[in-house]
C-alpha cells in the first residue's frame, strides 16, 4: 500500500500571473517536505498555466476545470483528489512562511482530537508591511464566532477523512468560507491556535478590495441566503445578524463612495438609516448629508472620515 503524505495543500488560482510563482515557491520550501500540492486552475486567459507547468516537482499536480465555476468548485475539487492525511488551503496569491506545516505538524502531533478541526493565526502583508493579526478568544459558540468574524482558508487545517464529508457552498461569491466552517462547528470540534505563518496579501486585485468590487453586496446576498434556512437560528442572536448585516450595509455605502454612485449611495443610505437605526444613527444622517450635491463641498465634509 502505498504512504500516505502528511498535507494535501489545495490552491484554486485563476489569472494570478502575477502571484501563482511565489505561492507555489512558498511550498516547495518549506522545511517539512511531506507534502502534495494540488493547484486547481479555472480557465486562466492570461499566462497562470504556462508559469505553473514551469514546475517540475513531482510534488506538484495540476488540473484545470473545463470552464470558470469559481473558487469554491475548484477547491471541493482539490479537497476529492487529496490524498493526504490533512487539507491546508492556499489562495494562489497569499503564500506560507518557510517553517508553516512544520508549525501545523508539530502542533498536530499533540493537539490532535477527534472529528476536529484547526484554526491558525494569520499575517497580513500590504505594501512592504507585514502585521499580525491574532485571533482573538473565542468565548461563544464557534458558529457565532465565524459568522462575525472572517477566517481565511489558509488559516484553517482539516483532516481530509472530515473535509470530504463537507464542502465549499457554490452559490456565494464570497462568504463561502464562513458558510463552511459554521457547518463544520455544528457538528464537529473547532480548536484555535496562534500558529501565523500564513501570509494573506492585500494588492488591487483582492476579490475583496472594496474599491474595485462590491464585496459586501455579495457578502449580503450569501448571509440572507443562510439566515433564510434556518439552521443559523440556533447559534445565531437577533443582535449578531443585525449587526452582521448593518456591516454589510456600510460597506456597500462605502464601495459606492469610491465609486462615485451618488444615488446608489444614497438609496443605501436611507435604507441602513430605516433598516438599522440602532447603530451609528447620527452617522449615518452625516452620510446621507455628505451625499448631497454642494452639501459634500462643505470643508465640514472634506476634513471628516464617516465609516
């Protein structure tokens, strides 16, 4: 029978060009070589296939999808074809430090429970700048905890035996993630550590940079697809989702700012003033003034950050 590896590292990538070399780079030296890297490729039209076929290492297994399904399709996909013990996903533009599954290994080999799953700090790199971001402690129930606060997937380690028991929702651009691991802690253990040798990096074309997408619009979408089936209500307070979703309401206002949609701004706008009073109402009002034509030229506004 032949051994099974140690991790199965799954990483979806779709026009990374400009990232893809140095995420798989990252791996392949990483000072605990126990490994399979599974990269999942989603109809690239730029040049990401032809940098990965650059690689030789037999460590290295590509597959390309026969059409765009997106992220989620392309990491359940890696998740069936895994072959090692644990999945630790990688977006192909973040990358690990050099000691990362030696810090995941070493930590397994003492913490491990039954029908668990792990969670891991992580660094986040803007620019130059790299700061880390501890998770803080987790004193309510884990579903509560992922509903609010966002983990990233190269935070989390799964064993593969309960990872292909689940898998990522296909019908959430974004939030797909949480959606999982509040599956995941319905039924299953959820155990934090501080391990942070996961660097997620923030560039123009983050699928979350609110300046170029309305990230919160879609976060908004998938959250009211969650709460509308039911299962959250255990879990999740009437405060939380409210407050989950007077969140998201900023962050659309916010993208419409930047974006210069002054009437979109404003129907959004009205509608967190009418929806959620209860935060941030004076505000909100100072948005909605800050919205008006000639209003926003007052040196009131100029001199003002709102949200």
């Amino acid at each position: 029978m032949e051994r099974q590896v140690f991790f199965s590292i799954v990483i979806p990538t779709y026009n990374r060009e400009k990232y893809i070399s140095s995420c798989i780079k990252s791996v392949l030296k990483q000072t605990f070589s126990d490994f399979e890297i599974l990269v999942i490729d989603n109809q690239s039209s730029d040049n990401t296939m032809l940098i990965i076929d650059t690689f030789k290492d037999s460590r290295v297994k590509f597959y390309q999808n026969d059409q765009n399904y997106e992220r989620c399709y392309s990491r359940n996909k890696g998740i069936s074809l895994s072959e090692g013990k644990y999945i630790l996903f990688l977006d192909s533009d973040d990358y690990f430090e050099l000691d990362h599954l030696q810090n995941w290994y070493n930590y397994l080999q003492t913490n491990f429970e039954d029908k668990t799953f792990f969670i891991g700090a992580k660094k986040i790199k803007s620019n130059s700048n790299l700061e880390l971001a501890l998770n803080p402690t987790l004193n309510e129930h884990p579903v509560s905890y992922f509903f609010y606060n966002a983990i990233f997937p190269g935070q989390v380690c799964i064993p593969t035996e309960l990872a292909k028991k689940h898998s990522f929702r296909t019908d959430m651009l974004v939030y797909e993630d949480a959606a999982l691991w509040m599956e995941l802690s319905c039924h299953n253990k959820v155990k934090f550590n501080n391990i942070s040798s996961f660097v997620y990096c923030l560039h123009d074309d983050n699928t979350i940079n609110i300046n170029k997408n309305n990230a919160y619009l879609f976060r908004l979408n998938a959250i009211r697809i969650l709460l509308s089936e039911g299962w959250l209500t255990e879990y999740v307070n009437k405060d939380l989702k409210r407050s989950s979703l007077n969140s998201c309401y900023l962050g659309i206002i916010r993208f419409h700012k930047i974006n210069s949609s002054r009437i979109q701004r404003i129907y959004w706008v009205i509608l967190a003033l009418i929806l959620y009073p209860e935060y941030s109402f004076k505000n909100k009002l100072l948005m909605l003034l800050e919205s008006i034509p000639f209003i926003d030229k007052f040196q009131y506004f100029k001199n003002r950050t709102l949200y």
